[in-house]
C-alpha cells in the first residue's frame, strides 16, 4: 500500500512535470504556422562477409529536429523492434542497438533500423551517426561501416 | 514501439505529440487506401486530411474498440466518396468526359496479367483481396472494417482465391 | 457454404508471397501525402490538444485516489521489454551489466548473456540482475536497456 502511494505520487508529479514540459515545447501561439514535416531516416549497416549478430549506433540530430519514431530492420534476424531509450522521443539523440541469436543473420550491407524524424522547416538537416559496435554471432566485435539516407526506402 | 492504445491514451490526455505518431504510423497506409478510392493526388490529399481530422475531433475521450486499420477503412472510404462526388458536381461536363477512368492503377507491363485478372472479378471479391494483401487487414479487421460477418469475408476471399487460381494469367502465384 | 471456411485456411497457405507482392506493386502509389497536410494535422492537434490550463485543471480536481487509480493502471500498462521503458527494475547504474568485463556497457554485453543463457542453460547467479531469482530474457532486457540508456545509467 506504502509503495502504491509513493509510486502514485512520484508519478503524479512526472505527470505535472509533463503536462509543464508539454507546454514549454510548443511555446509559439497556436495559430502560427508550423512547416513541419516527417522524414524517415534510413540506417544501414555493412559488416561485409561476417554475418552481423548485434549493432548499435548512435544518433545526433539538430536540435530542431525530434525523434518520433523508430522501426525495426528489413531481415528476419532483426525483425523485433530494436532498443531504445524511450527518453529519445521527441528529442534530437538516440542510442539504438539489436541483437540477434538467429541461425540465419545478414551480411553485408542491410538496413537495421528506420528513425523517424520530425523536422521544421525547409532546410535538410544534418546527422551524426556513429556505429558503437557491431558483433558476430560468437560476440566478438567486428569492422563494418554504418551509412545512412532520408526519405522513403528505395 | 507505442502502441496504438498507449498512443491513444497519451492522446486522450493531452498530449499532441502522441497524435502526431498516430498520425505518422498511419498516414502512408491511409494515403494509398484514398488514392484507390479516389484515383488522384490532388482529392487524396484532401482525404488524408480530413480523414485525420475526423479522427482528432474524436479526442478527447476517443476509445478505439477494433483495429485502427478497421476504424480508418470506412472512414477513408466514406470520406473519399464524399470528395470526389463534391469533385465532379463542380466540374462541367466537359471536364468530366476529359478525366481518365480513376479507379485503374498504372499498369507497368509484367503486371498486366494480375490487374486483368482482379478486375474481372466481383466487386466485393476484389475489395476483399486487396484488404487482405495490399492493405494487410486480417480478416477479422476486414470483417470490423466492412461491418460484416467474418464468415462472409472468409467466403469471399476463397472465391476470389479460387477464381485466381483456376486463371491462367494468375495461376503461377499459387503453389502447387 | 461450410466447405468454403474449412479450406480458406489452406488455400491462403497456398498463396505465393509474390501474389502480395506484386499487388502491392501494382497499388503503390506513385505519390505521397504532401508536406501541407502534415502541417494541417500538426498545427490541428496542437491546438485541440495542447491544452495546459485545462489540464492543470484536469489534475486539481481529480481527486487523490482517483490519480492513483490512473497512475497505476498507466505504469501497469507500460511494456517492460525490449522496447524500454519505466521499471520498477533496480536502477540501470547498479546492476553489473559489464557482462563481458571490457569496461563498458553495450549491445554486445546483452547478446553475450542471451547466448550464455541459451546454449549452456547454466549462467552464473550474478546474472540474476532483476533479483527474482532467475536467469532470462528479463535480466538480458536490463543490460540492453543499459546499454541505450541517454544518461548512461546514471
């Protein structure tokens, strides 16, 4: 019961920090216009002839633009939704990592992740993507390189 | 990712960027479901939009008792019909013998079998098909969508199915 | 007809994934829902949405109990998997997610655990990091979430 309370008011007071927070993000009236649009941002991962087992990745983004989503990977392997910080949403840094024990993993160049992104304005933005590390399926840590392009998959 | 309903409960609470991501999961879906309907960009747009705002007007306090894939369906429908009759009531007859037929897809070429063999058959077999493999409905979401027995949609699906394989232009897509 | 529903089941098992393919295809739009509309929906949520004076209201006159009752039902409904989010899990920095010793936490300290757990079936009881007692996909969720925390686990 004692923990009920205390998770109920330590809940009620994010919920008032939210509902504070919520306001101060979109400060600007209401009736201005708002060119926002949403991007998706494909990521690629390249671990050449290795099978790729697990990766993560970073991403910066301008602080104008915010993560709103993220989307698992095109092979079988990484089909599950990857980890994230859920604090990420909505804001402009993401750390993004799988993992997989399948037998069969992907080689090569395979896109693992898709972030989506919201951004204001017309300019295209910039990222900074660092690939953290990527493993084969023994754990053991191997090159490859990470690549990135915004818009619709090809 | 959030699901539909945690969305929808941040929604219901206020918070506008929880819509937002509704909005963005479902915008392409509803997009390509419209232009079927309505056959061109400009009207298509038109139903995202409405379609969206339509929805939003149900927040707050909004319970999504089925799918959101079997609420959009009829509203997109609905509202794509709505749009493009406003459309051609507009027009003058002359504007309307020059718009090409709306409903067919462009074609490319190796798929000419495929749309020849879906457009001869029945309307409600065809809706059924298309639900089920371009729209990814369950048939439980068509059912819900459709505001009809699931027994109904499993009987169309397998007539549709079965006329597609017996065809010779669709045969090759079914395995032996 | 009663013969139909018995054999839909195997004649969709039948259907080639082409057959899904090749109609998407063909009902591929060839455009995409323009900017415009994006703003529309944004600017239309905002407004109807982002209420803060209604929802400071909102939460003055919900009383305590009721607070607790939406509270605990909101923290209930959270999903305390791969997908992150809030736990009532030990915090992040205390756990000893450096599974492999490097020195740092990341994606490759979660897949170690899983295949330790998967292929010896006999991990070490430090890896019970939850503290409930066994080893699973629930103390491998710990590490990964550590892993992509923002804050580093702080």
């Amino acid at each position: 019961m004692r923990q009920i309370i205390a998770v109920s008011a330590i809940a009620l007071s994010l919920m008032s920090i939210v509902s504070v927070r919520g306001y101060q993000t979109h400060p600007q009236p209401m009736s201005e216009d708002i060119d926002v649009r949403f991007v998706p941002l494909q990521v690629f991962i390249d671990s050449g002839p290795t099978p790729l087992a697990a990766w993560q990745f970073e991403l910066k983004a301008p602080d104008d633009v915010k993560i709103v989503g993220v989307e698992n990977g095109e092979h079988e392997a990484f089909a599950e939704a990857p980890y994230y910080d859920p604090a990420a949403l909505m804001n402009n840094r993401i750390i993004i990592a799988a993992f997989s024990t399948a037998d069969q993993l992907p080689n090569g160049k395979t896109r693992v992740a898709t972030v989506h992104l919201q951004v204001i304005g017309d300019t295209e933005p910039e990222y900074k993507l660092t690939l953290t590390v990527a493993g084969d399926r023994e754990g053991s840590e191997i090159p490859a390189t990470i690549t990135y392009f915004q818009g619709e998959e090809k | 990712m959030e699901t539909d309903q945690k969305l929808i409960a941040a929604a219901n609470s206020g918070d506008s960027q929880a819509f937002e991501m509704l909005y963005l999961r479902y915008r392409d879906w509803v997009y390509a479901l419209a232009m079927r309907f309505t056959g061109n960009a400009a009207q298509t747009a038109d139903v995202v939009q409405e379609t969206f705002l339509y929805l939003l007007k149900k927040f707050p306090g909004f319970e999504l008792r089925t799918s959101m894939k079997s609420f959009l369906y009829p509203a997109v429908r609905h509202i794509a019909v709505t749009i493009a009759r406003q459309s051609r009531r507009t027009m003058s007859d002359e504007e309307l013998l020059r718009q090409a037929p709306a409903r067919q897809p462009d074609v490319a070429a190796d798929h000419e079998d495929l749309a020849a063999a879906l457009a001869g058959l029945p309307p409600d077999q065809h809706q059924v098909v298309l639900m089920r493999f371009v729209d990814d409905m369950s048939l439980a979401e068509s059912a819900a969508a459709l505001d009809l027995p699931l027994n109904t949609i499993k009987a169309r699906l397998y007539r549709a199915l079965q006329a597609l394989r017996d065809d010779p232009r669709t045969r090759r897509y079914f395995l032996a | 007809m009663p013969e139909d529903h018995e054999h839909i089941e195997s004649l969709q098992r039948r259907v080639s994934p082409t057959f899904g393919k090749d109609l998407k295809t063909l009902y591929s739009p060839k455009s995409a829902a323009p900017g415009k509309v994006d703003q529309a929906i944004v600017q239309a949520a905002r407004q109807r949405l982002t209420k803060p004076s209604r929802h400071r209201l909102r939460l003055t006159r919900i009383g305590a109990a009721a607070a607790a009752a939406a509270v605990i039902l909101f923290l209930i409904t959270l999903n305390v998997t791969r997908h992150g989010g809030i736990s009532d899990q030990p915090p992040l920095a205390s756990i000893p997610a450096d599974i492999d010793g490097n020195g740092r936490v990341d994606i490759l300290d979660a897949f170690k655990l899983a295949r330790r757990i998967e292929v010896t079936g006999d991990p070490e009881a430090a890896w019970d990091l939850n503290g409930d007692g066994r080893i699973d996909a629930a103390d491998v969720d710990l590490v990964a979430l550590a892993a992509v925390r923002l804050d580093g686990g702080a």
